[in-house]
C-alpha cells in the first residue's frame, strides 16, 4: 500500500545521525522535475538575457523564478494544508501559468526573440520542456493525493476501532462492540444468564 510517509523528504522515527534518515526514493522521484525545471529555466534566462538590458543576476534570478514557483506550488500542494476550491484552482491557475510563460519566453528564446521568427523547431526547443515537466509534477501530485487519502482512511479506520468495555476485546466500532455484547461471556446480562 501506498503511503504518503513515501512522499516525504525524511523517514519518520529514524534517528537524525543515521543515514537512513535520507528518503531517497523521495529524492530520484523529485529529481526529473527539478532536471526539467532547470532545462526549461535555462530559456527563460537566455531570453532575459537576450534583451541586453538586464545583467546576468538578473537573468538567473529570473530563470529560477518561474521554475521555483512551478515546484514550490507542486510542494506546497503536496502537503494538502487545505482543501478548499479556491486554493484547488489557485494551485492549477499557478501550475499552468508559469509553465505557460516559461513555454513561451523560452520558445521566443530559441527563435531570436521574435514572435515573427517563431517556427516548429522553435516551439519544439522550447516549449516542450515546461510542458513535459508541468504533466510529470501533476502526475506526481495526483499519486502523493491518492496516498495522503489512504492515509486518512486508514487513520479513521483506526480511531474508530473501540474495545469492549466488559472483556476488551477490540471491536471495529460502535456498532460492533454492541453486537459483540450477544457473545461477550463478561457482559452482565450473558453472566446473569450463564449462572442460572
């Protein structure tokens, strides 16, 4: 079974010193949209750039913008703090916009900064970058979903569980506990009757 503790940057109940610590299945499931930010950034900066009007620190602060947006908004989602619609769509408006515009400057990088200069060779340069990293982030978030909501199902599964309040054996829930009442050999009504 899928768990979200499989999505997490550490391993819960390790001891800090240890290297086990490290989730490393974590790390190389992260490390192709963080490859594919970087790749996609690497247009935005070279347009910035290519204006002539910016310094390089600007261009690489720029660059990395778009794709820290990209994957802290993955990560921020990851973490499901909320679930309420406004920040559902928040969080696509957010994902398709800055894989939108990091398509864009990056397809306009590799043809001259020019809309008018823009041909297939072009487009397939730069747009496919963001738009391949933008489905492997969604894909990813929708797994880590399914597994946070096993987990609350399973915590729910769990809290629900109630023992017997005459011979502790554990039950499922309430219900279960009542209908365990018929056999239970401490309940009083099965001692009164097993006296007789």
């Amino acid at each position: 079974m899928i768990t979200a503790a499989q999505f997490r940057p550490l391993v819960p109940n390790v001891p800090w010193s240890s290297f086990k610590k490290i989730n490393y299945g974590w790390a190389l499931k992260r490390l192709p949209m963080v490859a594919l930010a970087l790749l996609s950034s690497w247009g935005v900066g070279g347009f910035i750039l290519q204006s002539n009007k910016a310094p390089v620190f600007v261009a690489i602060i720029g660059s990395s913008a778009f794709d820290l947006v990209f994957l802290g908004v993955i990560a921020l989602a990851d973490q499901q703090l909320t679930s309420r619609k406004s920040t559902h769509k928040l969080y696509w408006v957010l994902n398709i916009g800055a894989a939108t515009l990091a398509a864009l400057l990056n397809t306009l990088y590799y043809s001259g900064g020019s809309y008018g200069n823009i041909t297939a060779e072009s487009v397939t340069h730069g747009a496919l970058f963001a738009v391949f990293g933008l489905l492997y982030s969604l894909y990813y978030h929708s797994v880590m979903t399914i597994a946070i909501e096993q987990d609350e199902l399973e915590s729910e599964r769990l809290n629900a569980i109630v023992d017997c309040r005459y011979c502790k054996t554990p039950c499922k829930n309430q219900a279960a506990e009542y209908g365990h009442f018929k056999t239970c050999v401490m309940h009083p009504k099965n001692r009164s009757i097993s006296n007789e």
